[in-house]
C-alpha cells in the first residue's frame, strides 16, 4: 500500500515538474514577445491592449524602446521572456 502511494507521488511530482520545462525551444508564450511580430496589427494598440498583449506590457518598456535597465542597446535578437 505505502508503495503503491509513494508510486503515485512521483509520478505526480515528475508530471508536474516535466510539464514546466520548455526545453529552450526558442518559441514565445505570446505573439507579441516576438520582436519579429512587434509591428503587426494586433502587437499595436488598440488592439493589443484589449488583452494586455502590446509589447511593451509584456517584454518591458525599456526592452520595447531599445534599451536595457543596465543602458546597453537590446536589439530584440535571441530574446525569449517564455
């Protein structure tokens, strides 16, 4: 019995830990992370903002306008924020 219980504990916590591994696939969880996708319609406002999926909400403003918190310029290449 306690095996049997002990089982399915591991098989919960690995389900639960696997399912949080994105395995660096270099996809975004929004469309509008990607910086290729920054100028279409529904990454701009108004329409991104119904969501709260513009850029600038979900990447930061300071990534969106070019640059990093430490001042450096971010070119948006090779940014994953999934």
């Amino acid at each position: 019995m306690v095996k049997k219980v002990g089982s399915i504990f591991v098989a919960s916590m690995l389900a639960l830990v696997l399912t949080g591994c994105s395995l660096g696939d270099g996809r975004y969880r929004y469309p509008c992370q990607d910086p290729a996708n920054w100028e279409t319609a529904e990454c701009k406002p108004p329409v991104c903002e119904v969501n709260g999926y513009c850029p600038v909400d979900l990447v930061g403003e300071d990534v969106f306008n070019g640059t990093s918190s430490d001042g450096e310029t971010v070119t948006g290449e090779g940014t994953n924020n999934g």
